[in-house]
C-alpha cells in the first residue's frame, strides 16, 4: 500500500525543501538574486522541456529564441514607444509592462511556430540526429539576424522600471526583482493550469504520451505541436524581457549560456516534466549564487554542469523523473 | 551573396585607398606641412636643397614605406585613418625634396579577412612585404594577435615593423617575445610606440589610491588574457601602495547577472572598484548591475581602456551607452598620448588632407613614420644598395641609444622595443557632456614607467 498524495504534493515539497536550503545559505539579499536568476532560468527550461516532451527534440536553439525575445522586447520599447529611463507613473509603468510583455510573446511565440514549420516540421520523422543538427543551425541562424541587425557589441536595454527598493529582513530589494519573481511564477501557474485543465492542454499531453494514437483519437498532430512551440518561445521571450529589464545590457551570443544552463535545469528537473524544469530553474541558479558568495566566481559554470553529470549519472530521469508519463 | 558584398566593400576600401595615395602627389598646404611635427627630416642634412640627386642605394628614385593593417570590412575605421598617418608623412616629405633626394611611396596591406583582422593574412603580407626589396620599414600591425604572427617573419628578413596600435605585453616580452624574435635575438625587428597592457593596471592604481584617496578596492575580471593581466597588475600595485584589495572576481564573460558578486563584495565595503576587462567581456554589464547594488551607487569605478572606450574620435564610447546613469564616477585609463607635442600641426595637417578629424592611432602612425624616415635619413648616408639601407633603418630605429622627435613627442624604445616612457593617458566619465548623453573627458596626461616591467 502506497501512500495517495495529490500529484502536486511531491513536487511543491521538494521546491519548498529546495528554496528554505537556499534561503538558509544564501542569506536574504543573496537569496532574492538567487531567486530573480532561477525565474529566468526556469522561464527558459520550462520550454526545453515542453518540446522535449512532445516530439523528443533538445531544441539548441531556445535560448538563442530567448535572446531574440530580449531584442525583440528591446525593440518595441525604444522603437514603437521611444522609451528611454525609467516610467516613474505606477499605472503607466504595470500598463507599459504588461502591452510590452504580451508583444513580445506573441511576437516569439509566432517566431517559434514559425521555426518549427520550416525547420522541424519536414524532418519529424527523419533520424533522431537530423533535427538535432537542424536545431544548432537555426541557433546559429538566429544569432547571426541579430549580430547584423543590432550589431555585435552589448546593446542597451531602457530600464524603464525605476531602481528604487524596499527593506526585508536586513536586505534591500529593488522592486524589479520583486516583478520578476511574481510574474514568472503567474507564468508557470499559468502553464500548469493550460496544460492540465484545457482541451488544448489535453490535446498536448496526449500527444505527448503516444502520438500515433492520439492522432487516430482526432487530436490535430501539427496545431498541437505548433501550439507546444508557440508556447515554449511566448516564454523564452517573457524571459528575455525580464532579462533585459534586470541586466540593462543585452548581446548577440547572450543565448548560449543562459540556454545551456536552462538546459541543464530541464535534465535536472526531469527532462519533459514542467514543474521539474522550474524547480531545476532554482536550483541552478542557487548553484552558481552559492558558487559566488563562497568566492569561486570563476567556477560556477563548472559547479552548475558537474550538477548536470552527475543528475545524468546518478538519476538520468531527473528530480522529478518518474512523472515521466505525464509529461508535457 | 555575402561573400560578393564583402568584396564589394572590400574593392570600396582599396577605391578610397588609391584616392588617398593619389592625392598624395599634391603637397599640402605648401612649405608649412612640413612644421615642427617632422622636424627630423627638415634638419637632415641632405634634404635641405630639395633637389639633390638620390644615392646609389636608392634604387629607381623611390623607396617604400610599408603598410599592414586592417584596411576594410568592420575594421575600416581601424585602418584607414591609421594609414593616412603614414600617407600624410609620405606626402610632406616628398613635398620637401624626399629622404635624401629618394622619394617615397608606400605599399599598403590589408589583414582583414572577410572584414576582421586575421593573423594568418596578416602573416603572408609580411612575407610580400619583404619580397618588395624596395620597402625600407613597416607600420603596423594594428592588432597584437596579427604581430605575433608577423614579427619571426619580419625578424628573420631584417625589415622594420613599427606598431602603433599593438599593446599586449606577450609581443615584446619574455618569454613569448624572445620566442618571436628567436631567428635574430641580437637583432630585434620590432618597436611599438603604444603602451604595454601590464602598465594601465598599475596606473590605474596610483591613481585611485593618490589621487582619489581611496585605500580599498574590489577587483572583478573577465577571466580574459588581457583581464587578468591588468587585475594581477592592478592588485600588485595598489597593495605596494598600502591599499587594501577586499575581494578579487573572476567571472566569464558568459555570465548575465553581476548582482550576486557585487552584494558579497558590497559587505566588504570597497572605496573602489576596478573593473579588469573590456565592456564587451562583462564590464558593461559589472558596470550597470554592479551600481544597483546598496554601497555601490557612488564609489569609483575605474576600468583599462577595455572600459574607457573613448569611440571614435573621442565620441562617446560602449560603455556609457550601455550603463547609461551608471556610467557617472568612473575613471579610465587608455595607454595612448591625447596631447600631441606641443607645436605638432598634426592635427592641423591631417584635417587639411583627409577632410576629417584624426582616428584615435593616426598620429602613432604617423610618429611611426617619422621615425623610419629618421633612421632612413641616417642610414643613407652608408647605405650602398637597397639591402643595406633597409638594414640601416633596422639598426637605428632599434638602437636604445637614438631618440625621436615625432609627433607624439620625444620616443626611444628599450632593448624589447618597448616605449621608454609610455604613456598614459586618464579619462573620467561626465554625464553632463554631449547634451546630457554624457562622454569621456580628458583628465591628465603622464609618461608612466611600469614598476612591475621585467
């Protein structure tokens, strides 16, 4: 006899665990760096691993699909609204965030289905290797639209939520930070909630678990897994905003890590699972934190993808893994 | 179809080059172009009648000056008005009657591949360039990763390279500088009038603890060659001086968030940080995020000329576009004169010819020349055929011995072929200049020997 806890129980106990660990290390000020670092990361993973799950493809190019939703959200703010400083009006400035955040989600959730017809789409049933190559080559394809269109150099990001910040516990914490971590977790409620409770959602699990026999069941294959990448980018680009809102500074090639990393928080998770990509979104970004505050900078990289091997070593499912059935 | 653009500007580039060398023929501006600025050649002797007979040496009335530098693609702005240094020289010397009656032309590479500098063309230029037995001395390169490939060639020829751009300490320094020159150790091929990367770290901290009074500091690097160099110098220094260095950084230039470095440093309360690398490896982004960090917002920041990146022409550079309000309170060093020698009507001249402001190494280049054609004026003097003058202008621009006047001031360079007395320039940020947009301005001037140097 096993134990019945709601499905989410296990999950939401193992993130609780995860973010007092950090909190307890890091201290209140590190600890909201850690955390407005893991949103973004998870906001990236949360897409690895919807594609993952649905046609079994490690998509190379999401993050650099991230870094174009940061020149794209660059882009309507300074071009279409000639936005400069910082929006000191509180209505103005949440009206301003919430139109440039839906652009720029349709905008690259457009751009990912996009992507997905021309480039993964013909090769769905070509070997496993062939999208995997396709996928470096749009990476590469990406980058090089955005190095000719912006130029190679970092690239000015208008910071138009103002620095100010408020006392917590010893810390002081900019309200940007504060928005980050909100919006990302309405983001993820969001996610769990589309996927569980919609026709679409169902539609996406169900293909998820065995294609074939959802299409004989009359799912639509190519909407759902078009939707799937819409979806996936429509979340990169809500990163990429807040990446560019948090860093003020954004770069061509600023894709590549951070997509790794968010990778390496998708196999942490358990690689298809949702809830493990956020939750492996933190812990990635306490690794490197922690890697900072104890002073070995220089080895966070190392310390984030030794925590890769060893998932893949020890636990190849991931944290969460064994919800594998229901991915997507 | 890329690649047929880029040969279309690379064709553009060699339009605009030949326009240059042609106008080259006309003097500017009569007599007075050659002022106080190439003084060397007015006082040699042989020149003074204008119309003397050239020697035997000077095979064909003519003798090059070479060239090597990025000429086209994105390093256009790099090269070419670097060259025109040289062509502005070349045209007042011929103006007043040649090098000893031998007139003089010049033979310009380019070392951009497809747009960027590339060591390996950089590399068979050289080799071109000593095949032309005419050319008696080189400028450039421009960039230090291409004078590595160069100098063995340039040092197995005996042909003269002088490089007005090149910093990296790793060109004239042991160990790697005695490995490029290891065909002729005794007789070294290369001078550089632009000041050695190790020199701006420990000016950078006489000057954030002498003249801004600060006595700790936080060191971030890009983990780069040339970061962490000017950290290690840096940090040398400012503890020589009795300063303390709270935390030392490395972070990769992949990293994207600064803040959780910037806070552990903040408890340590810095009265300084010094940013060890350039705006493009992360001290951008160290800059901005870093000043968002409760007792970061108005201490010193002070960076190398990675961070200083004055843009062109002295406009407003990288950095302050990028960190905006964060830019206001930092301090950068550029191992480059600003102030030309007084009386130089470089600048004067160069406007006259080439329509436009000198780029930031037009003078280097041209103080480079200079210095070829006063070792070419000393050397004609014994040169028998062309072998022996390019010989001549070797042994004496080399010389420890021989000073100068260049428009840059008075140079002489060591037995690595090193400035003896570089210089440093210091910029700070003003974020009231260019409209409100903010730019770097000039501070002071100094001719900085490395306390560190080998």
């Amino acid at each position: 006899m096993t134990v019945n806890l709601p499905r989410f129980a296990r999950p939401l106990g193992i993130g609780a665990v995860a973010l007092i660990v950090e909190y307890l290390l890091l201290g209140t000020q590190q600890f909201a760096n850690a955390l407005t670092l893991g949103a973004i990361y998870a906001l990236i993973a949360l897409g690895y691993t919807m594609v993952y799950g649905i046609v079994e493809l490690i998509n190379f190019a999401h993050g650099d699909v991230f870094m174009v939703g940061s020149f794209l959200a660059m882009w309507i703010m300074t071009t279409i609204f000639g936005l400069t400083g910082p929006v000191t009006n509180l209505v103005n400035l949440v009206g301003l965030l919430a139109i440039v955040m839906l652009a720029t989600m349709v905008g690259m959730g457009l751009i990912g289905a996009f992507i997905e017809r021309v480039a993964y789409r013909p090769l769905r049933h070509a070997p496993r290797l062939a999208p995997l190559i396709t996928a470096i080559g749009v990476s590469f394809i990406l980058q090089n639209i955005i190095a000719t269109a912006f130029g190679p150099s970092p690239v000015n990001f208008p910071q138009i939520v103002p620095a100010d910040k408020f006392a917590l516990m010893g810390a002081r914490i900019a309200y940007l930070n504060l928005f980050i971590v909100i919006m990302a977790v309405v983001l993820m409620i969001a996610l769990q909630v589309f996927i569980g409770r919609t026709r679409l959602g169902r539609a996406m699990r169900s293909t998820a678990q065995d294609r074939e026999a959802a299409e004989l069941m009359g799912v639509d294959i190519n909407q759902t897994i078009a939707i799937t990448f819409f979806i996936a980018a429509a979340l990169a680009g809500a990163g990429g905003m807040v990446q560019g809102l948090y860093a003020g500074s954004i770069k061509f090639d600023l894709g590549f890590f951070v997509g790794l990393k968010a990778f390496t928080a998708a196999v942490l998770g358990g690689i298809g699972n949702t809830t493990g990509a956020a939750i492996g979104g933190f812990v990635i970004a306490f690794v490197e934190v922690y890697a900072t505050v104890i002073g070995y900078t220089q080895w966070s990289e190392v310390a984030v993808f030794t925590v890769l091997i060893l998932v893949l070593v020890f636990r190849p499912s991931g944290l969460l893994g064994q919800q594998l059935g229901e991915r997507a | 179809m890329k690649y047929g653009k880029l040969g279309a500007l690379g064709a553009a580039a060699v339009l605009v080059l030949s326009a240059c060398s042609g106008s080259a023929t006309t003097p500017p501006a009569a007599s007075s172009g050659s002022g106080a600025s190439s003084a060397p050649v007015g006082s040699a002797p042989a020149s003074s009648g204008g119309a003397v007979t050239p020697g035997a040496w000077c095979v064909g009335g003519t003798v090059k000056i070479g060239t090597e530098l990025p000429m086209s693609g994105g390093e256009t702005a790099n090269g070419v008005p670097t060259e025109n240094g040289v062509e502005l020289l070349v045209a007042q010397v011929n103006a007043a009657g040649g090098v000893a009656g031998c007139k003089l032309a010049t033979n310009v590479q380019d070392d951009a591949l497809n747009g960027v500098h590339d060591p390996q063309t950089g590399a068979k230029n050289m080799q071109t360039l000593v095949a032309d037995a005419s050319v008696m001395g080189v400028v450039g390169p421009f960039n230090s990763g291409v004078a590595e490939a160069e100098i063995p060639i340039s040092n197995g020829a005996g042909l003269l390279m002088c490089s007005p751009a090149n910093t990296a300490n790793a060109v004239t320094q042991p160990p790697d500088g005695d490995q490029y020159r290891s065909a002729h150790p005794d007789k070294i091929s290369y001078i550089r009038t632009a000041t050695p990367d190790s020199i701006q770290g420990p000016s950078a901290a006489d000057y954030l603890y002498k003249d801004l009074g600060k006595t700790s500091v936080y060191i971030i690097d890009d983990t780069e060659t040339f970061g962490v160099g000017v950290g290690d110098s840096f940090e040398a220094e400012f503890k020589k001086l009795g300063g303390t260095v709270v935390k030392r950084d490395s972070a990769p230039k992949s990293t994207t968030d600064y803040t959780p470095l910037f806070t552990a440093a903040a408890a340590m309360n810095p009265q300084g940080v010094y940013l060890a690398g350039t705006t493009p490896t992360g001290m951008g982004l160290a800059l901005k995020q870093g000043r968002t960090v409760s007792g970061m917002e108005t201490i010193p920041f002070v960076g190398p000329d990675g961070v200083a990146d004055l843009g062109p022409g002295g406009t407003q550079g990288a950095t302050i576009t990028i960190a905006g309000a964060a830019a206001a309170n930092v301090y950068g060093t550029v191992g480059a004169a600003h102030d030309l020698a007084s009386g130089s009507t470089f600048v004067a001249d160069y406007t006259a010819k080439f329509g436009g402001a000198p780029g930031a190494y037009s003078a280097a280049a041209y103080a480079c020349a200079q210095i070829i054609v006063a070792s070419l004026t000393k050397a004609a003097a014994t040169a028998t055929d062309l072998a022996s003058a390019r010989e001549g202008v070797r042994a004496n621009a080399v010389n420890s011995a021989n000073t100068f006047t260049t428009a840059l001031g008075t140079l002489s360079f060591d037995k690595y072929g090193d400035n003896t007395k570089p210089f440093i320039s210091f910029y700070k940020t003003d974020m009231t200049a260019a409209g409100g947009k903010g730019d770097w301005v000039f501070v002071k001037q100094e001719s900085f020997t490395d306390p560190n140097a080998p």
